[in-house]
C-alpha cells in the first residue's frame, strides 16, 4: 500500500527532518510540502493525500485553521514542539502526535497507526466531488476542535447562516450553510428531510406516519425529525416503504 504524504511544517529544519525520516520507509511517498497554511490548503486539494503531518503552531494562521478550511481531510499527524498541545490533539481525534525532535522509533510507531487506519477503510466508491462516508471534517466551535468520520455524523441542521452537526452526544456549530454541506454528503446515507435538516438514514431507529402525508423519523440519539410531505414521497420510495 503507497501512502502518499505532505507536510505543512514553517520550520525548514523540521521539514527536513520528516523528509529524512519519510525516505527510510519504501511505501510512504512525499507528494509536496509547505510552510504556510495558505499554500498548505492548496497543496493538499491538488494532491489528495492519504497523509497529512500537521504543524500545530505557526505564524498568522495554525494548524486547526488549516483543518476547517479543508472539505476533506485526510489523515492527520500532528507534529509540534510544545507538549501542551499532545494531549489537545487526541481531544481533536487526530490519529497521532510527534514531539519534535523526533525521533525513528516514534516516527515509525505513528506510521504504524496510518497504516493500520488505511487498511481499514473502505474504498471511495462515490463521484470525486463528494465525501465518503470514511471521510473526515474538521470542526471547531469556539474552543473546541473535531475531527469527525462522516458517518459518525446522524444529522445536519440549519440555525441561521450556520450548520449544527450531531454525533455522538455533541452538537457543534459548522461555519458553512445546510446546502454547501449537502453538495458533499453521500448520497447513499444522507437524506434531505426537509428545509431545515439533512439525516443520516443509517440513524434512524423509527418512522410512523405523521399529519398531512408527512413522516416522523426517531433517531437512534432520540431526536425527532418532521419530513416534509414532498420529501416524504421520495423517502417511501428510496426506502421501498
């Protein structure tokens, strides 16, 4: 399995450090590198990569606003300096953190996990301009920062110009409108129940007949969706009901 990596990393030497290491592993290919979150978001939408190592502390914008500005992130290993920030990066779901200097025996316990993590995943069957459902988004409300699987997430709901996003027993705010998000959801999963809400159909645990033609769904995290009548039409038949 080729892995292929950026790094997004101010410090040249620190650059040059990843790249020393990344060139003793025969499956793990440089595809670019950057030292600024500007050129860093760029890079990584022309390459794709499966493999992100992430500088958390640099200049005018940081490591998690790189991660909010992207649609899809790809897997991401932190690197940093300071040791405040390990333990925030497990808190933000990435998949691992390096203490820089560092060193081969925790470079290669980290590329460990990346492989781990890729083997697993299932294959992207869905068209290139929309996520899978093993597809990341970055989250962050106020403090608070998330790496998110896309099929963790149960529902998607407009409060004003913003989405609230559900999963787990969290409800954060993503700075993007309910129709920007639905451009990139599977279709396969996600269903537009009405104006205000996109649900995952995988969630729901219910649907009883509602008023006027409608439908009532019970998610399994107990929240309580209306679709609308047109929509209920099309949900009875994308669900043979």
């Amino acid at each position: 399995m080729k892995i292929r990596a950026v790094i997004v990393e101010d410090s040249r030497l620190a650059r040059n450090e990843l790249k020393e290491l990344i060139k003793l592993h025969d499956n793990l290919e440089l595809v670019g590198e950057a030292s600024n979150v500007d050129d860093g978001v760029e890079l990584i939408v022309s390459e794709s990569p499966d493999l992100l190592f992430l500088d958390i502390n640099m200049p005018e914008k940081d490591g998690f606003d790189l991660l909010e500005m992207l649609d899809d992130v790809p897997i991401t290993v932190f690197t940093t300096a300071y040791d405040e920030y390990a333990i925030k990066s497990f808190e933000y779901n990435a998949l691992d953190y390096l203490l820089k200097p560092v060193s081969n025996k925790r470079f290669d316990m980290a590329l460990e996990k990346v492989r781990s993590k890729m083997s697993s995943k299932e294959e992207n069957s869905s068209t290139a301009k929309r996520l899978s459902e093993n597809s990341q988004i970055f989250i962050k409300d106020g403090e608070a920062c998330w790496l998110v699987k896309i099929g963790d997430i149960s529902l998607f709901e407009i409060v004003g110009n913003y989405t609230r996003v559900f999963f787990e027993d969290k409800k954060p705010m993503l700075y993007k409108s309910l129709n920007q998000v639905e451009e990139k959801l599977p279709e396969t999963s996600f269903f537009r129940a009405n104006r205000q809400q996109i649900v995952n159909t995988n969630y729901i645990e219910n649907v009883v007949p509602w008023f006027n033609g409608k439908l009532k769904l019970t998610l399994k995290n107990g929240e309580e969706v209306e679709v609308s009548r047109r929509q209920s039409y099309i949900f009875k038949d994308r669900m043979s009901l």
